[in-house]
C-alpha cells in the first residue's frame, strides 16, 4: 500500500506511484499493489520520515523504489 | 529511473518549515534554528562537517526568502536580518536562478581522466588514437596531459579495459545555451545576459547548489496587509499531486486565495489569437510561424536566435490573458501565478497584470505546512470549465493541436520541438533560411509543462492526469473567440 497522501507524494512518494512497473515480471502475479490515502504516519513523533509504504504489515520510511522492492522480495521468501 | 532526488526532498523539507514558521507568524524569530534543527550535532554530515551543511542551508534559506545570494554584502547577517528586509518590501530583480556558492562542489573541468584502472598494455590504442599526442605513460598508466587535450573522447572509445572515464560538469552539460560557467574560483556564475531560465541546471546539479529565489514571503506579506489573494493555476497543475482539479482549486480556497482561476481558461483565448494570426501570416507570405507561450524558448529567440524573432507569434501567453481579466475583476488584488518552471517566474517579473509566483513545490508545500490532504479535501464544484483543447496546452503537442482545431482554411504541417537541447538549438538557428513547414511548436522542456523543472508527478503520470481532464472538459467553440 503506498500512501498517496500528499505530505509523501512531495517528499518523493510521486515516484512510487509507478512502483508496479519496476517489479520484475515474475512477481508481478504475486504483489499487489494499491495506493492508499494518508497512512497517518506522517504525524507522530518518532515514525519516521516520509514518504511510507505499508508491505503487508510492515511500515517502510523513506521509501525508494529499491528498498521497496528489498521488503517485498524479504516478505515473498517468508 | 527515480526523477526524485535528495537535493530536491531537502529543499522541499525547507520550503514547508518556512511556509510553518510564516503561518505562526514565527518566522523573524526561529529561522536562525533551522540549519540546526535539519543537521542537529552528533548526527552524519553529508559534506564534510555539520558546520559546512549548515552553511549551506543558510544560503539555500536565503534564496527561499527572495534573496539573490550573489548580494550578500556580510557574511555575518542572519537570516533573521533577511526575513525583516523581505517582510519590509525590498525591490527585486529579474534574476531567478542563483548559486549557492558553498554548496558548488567546483566539479572539476577536465573532462577526460585515465582512471586507475589503466593496465599500461602494450597496443596502447589511446596513444595510437590520439590527434593531439596528449598522452603519455609513466608509473606503467596512461596520464592525459589536460593543457594538450581538446576532449574528443577517442582514448574513451579505444580504451580495451574502460579504463577512461568522461567526467561532465553536471550544470554546464545540460545548459543548451552555455549560459553556467566557472567564475576564477571554480565555482559556478549564471550570466544573465545568456540565461533563459529554463532550470535545467537546477534539476541537474548533485549538490543542490542551484537554487530559485522564491517569491513566498512576499505573498504572505500581501495577506497580511489586507489584499486580496488570487490564483492563477498553470494548466499543468492538472496533472499534479494525484488529485483532481475540482480538489486542487479548493485547497488554494483553504490555503487562503480568495479567488482562483484557470490558466486554461486564458489558453482559449491564446488559441483563437494564434490561428488567426498563423492565418494571417501565411496569407501574407510569410513561410511559417513559431508559438510564443514559453517563455523560455522567447528568451532563447531575444538572446540567442534573433533571427527567428519575425517568425515568432506576438500572440501572448493564456497567463497574461488570465491575468489580465484578473485585474479588470479586481484592480487591487495580489495577482499569483501558481507555475511550473522558473522560466514562468522571469515572465510574470516583465508581466504587466501579474505579480508574484508560486512553484508547484512550494505550492506542495504549504499544503504540507498546513497539514492539508487533497485526498481529504472537499472538490469545488461549479466555475468555469476550460476546453479540452486549453487543458492540452500543459503537454508537448498541445498547443499545435489546439490550433489545429480553429485555424480554418489553413493547412498546418508542423514541427513539435520537444525540448531544448543543443541539438534543438541548431534545428531553431537553421529554421530561419530552410524551414519547410508552416509551423513549429516550441516547449523548453521534455514533455512541455509537465516536465517542467517544478513539478512533483513524474510526467507520464501527469500525462495521463491531463488526458482524464481533457476527456472530462468540452470541446473548444468558435463562439468563444473574441471579436
């Protein structure tokens, strides 16, 4: 889930929104992808910064296209 | 490829903890604070020291402000000093893009390196290559002699093991008018007599050195002394944040703006001028005719190419005709141009009817500062809906379709120039004497104004966006043509 709020599509999470396109064709099938509206992490103290990304339930800060696809790829071997 | 980078998060982070600091009137007195707060002690430095990081976002603060960094007379002021200076109204120039001297890295101008990945072979094709004898072998590894090479690049080519790298300078490879060069301490000088603002530079720098000096205080100030705000959306805006329109004209209502307008409103009018004057023109002889609604492509006519400027269209730009009615509905109001690109800065500066402006990013920002989600924001039904055409005019294309649609009788065959590069560049300088068209369509940047160097959305996202608004907006009428 990628927070399409606009406190993280400023500060990077406009790139993210064509995150789907940079998952290798293989594990298209198996990744879903949605955007969401502000995950409310922006807010309190101590999250972490934008832009967030929600991978099942783990939170990513900061979130790039690579570290997205690192938790992704860690989530699908658990 | 990411389009985003830290340079820009880090200025975005800025510009929302300035627009916080205004909207609690807290600004003279905490600014000084924030080099700190953004690199507290203790923490990595991305330069070499904290103290250097701070420096630089001093200065980064200080075009946010308004300021040109070049006029700094002491080191000494504050920011503070700089925040009285702007909220007491000073004058401005026309310079938009400024240098922060700290943060230019003086990349080095060499352009050609051996790299010490050299293995000192025997064929040594890079000797054998080279016109200018401007390599020599000692230590067992190829050394260029920089006073001999005229950086054609073929040790690069032969090189066996690539051990020959090209290093750019990243702000000068991209200016299409070598208007950035080193001043004698290696740092980086726009020369305002060639520069036409087109912000490539800016986007291009890895230090973040280049900076635009915003026009947020002088808004703020605007409000506060009682004017009236209003709002000029570019119509590129369409395609930003996600969002739709509907939302995005209401946020500027929460944000403050007592009235709001579409550019694209203004577009219609563009459109109507332009194929009657393409009209015109062509029955009068004239072989083709240049669009005129960038205005950095008319910089680069009136700097670089004055023998195009016959050809370009006096037709004005939708921004001034929306501003223009703007100002006859309300004489008194503080008129801002909500923009895309830098180069739209230096026009509404020489525009008659506007007065500030507001990138897309500071923009962003103060929705930010604001905690505002345009996700949560109520759309604003009702006002004026641009046509389809006027909206079209944010992409590369959409002006000459857009001209297409009215210019009765007139057979168009044109050329889209896509973006100013050097290659564009001669393409421009040869059009006078060989052009065979009719007419040409210039957008200074890839994509038109959606690529601009403000925007937020990556451009093919924005495209979509815009092809959504134009898909919901009607066609353009003839009746809407003035007389």
């Amino acid at each position: 889930m990628i927070c399409a709020g606009t406190h993280c599509y400023l500060m990077g999470g406009a790139e993210l929104q064509l995150f789907h396109e940079y998952l290798p064709a293989g594990l298209r099938d198996s990744v879903i992808v949605t955007g969401s509206p502000c995950l409310g992490n922006c807010n309190c103290e101590g999250s972490g910064k934008p832009p967030f990304v929600m991978v099942n339930d783990i939170i990513v800060e900061q979130a790039t296209i690579q570290s997205l696809l690192e938790v992704v790829n860690a989530e699908l071997k658990n | 490829m990411s389009v985003t980078n830290n340079a820009m998060i880090i200025r975005r982070d800025l510009l929302t903890r300035i627009i916080k600091l205004m909207e609690r009137e807290e600004l003279e007195k905490k600014i000084d604070r924030i080099p700190l707060e953004v690199r507290p002690r203790g923490e990595d430095s991305v330069r070499c020291c904290v103290h250097k990081d701070r420096a630089v976002l001093k200065y980064k603060l200080m075009a946010i402000l308004g300021f040109n960094i070049a006029d700094e007379t002491d080191e000494l002021t504050p920011l503070s000093e700089y925040v009285r200076m702007a909220y007491n109204g000073r004058s401005q120039s026309d310079v938009v893009l400024t240098v922060v001297d700290e943060a230019c890295s003086s990349c080095r101008q060499t352009s050609y390196e051996v790299s010490n990945l050299c293995r000192g072979c025997v064929a040594r094709p890079c000797i054998n290559n080279c016109p200018k004898d401007a390599i020599r072998f000692f230590n067992g590894q190829a050394h260029i002699d920089h006073k001999a090479c005229v950086n054609c690049g073929k040790c690069l080519k032969m090189c066996p093991f690539h051990a020959i790298v090209y290093m750019p300078v990243p702000c000068e490879e991209v200016c299409p008018v070598n208007a950035i060069k080193k001043n004698d301490r290696g740092v980086e000088y726009i020369d305002p007599a060639k520069c036409i603002n087109c912000g490539k530079c800016m986007i291009a720098c890895p230090f973040g050195a280049i900076m635009e000096k915003s026009n947020l205080v002088d808004i703020f100030r605007n409000k506060i002394e009682g004017k009236k705000l209003i709002a000029l959306l570019a119509p590129a805006i369409a395609g930003q944040f996600g969002s739709d329109i509907q939302r995005i004209r209401s946020s500027f209502h929460m944000l403050g703006f007592d009235y709001v307008y579409e550019v694209a409103e203004g577009a219609e009018q563009t459109i109507f001028n332009e194929a009657a004057e393409l009209k015109e023109r062509l029955e009068e002889g004239q072989p083709f005719m240049t669009t005129s609604c960038c205005p950095g492509y008319t910089s680069l006519v009136d700097k670089h190419i004055p023998a195009l400027k016959p050809f370009v269209s006096h037709t004005r730009s939708p921004m001034h005709y929306m501003a223009k009615k703007a100002r006859e509905e309300h004489q008194d109001a503080c008129i801002v141009f909500v923009s895309p690109c830098p180069a739209k800065k230096w026009e509404v500066y020489h525009d008659s009817y506007t007065d500030y402006t507001l990138s897309f990013e500071e923009y962003g920002a103060w929705l930010v500062a604001r905690q505002l989600d345009l996700n949560d924001i109520e759309p604003l039904e009702g006002g004026y809906t641009p046509a389809a055409e006027a909206r079209g005019f944010a992409t590369s294309g959409g002006v000459t379709a857009a001209v297409k649609k009215v210019a009765e009788g007139v057979n168009i065959n044109e050329t889209i120039i896509n973006g100013i590069d050097k290659a564009a560049l001669r393409q421009l300088k040869n059009m006078p004497r060989n052009y065979q068209g009719n007419f040409v369509e210039v957008m200074t940047c890839e994509n038109g104004c959606i690529g601009g160097c403000n925007v937020i959305s990556n451009p093919r996202l924005a495209a979509k966006k815009i092809q959504e608004a134009m898909e919901n907006a009607p066609g353009i009428l003839a009746e809407k043509a003035l007389p």
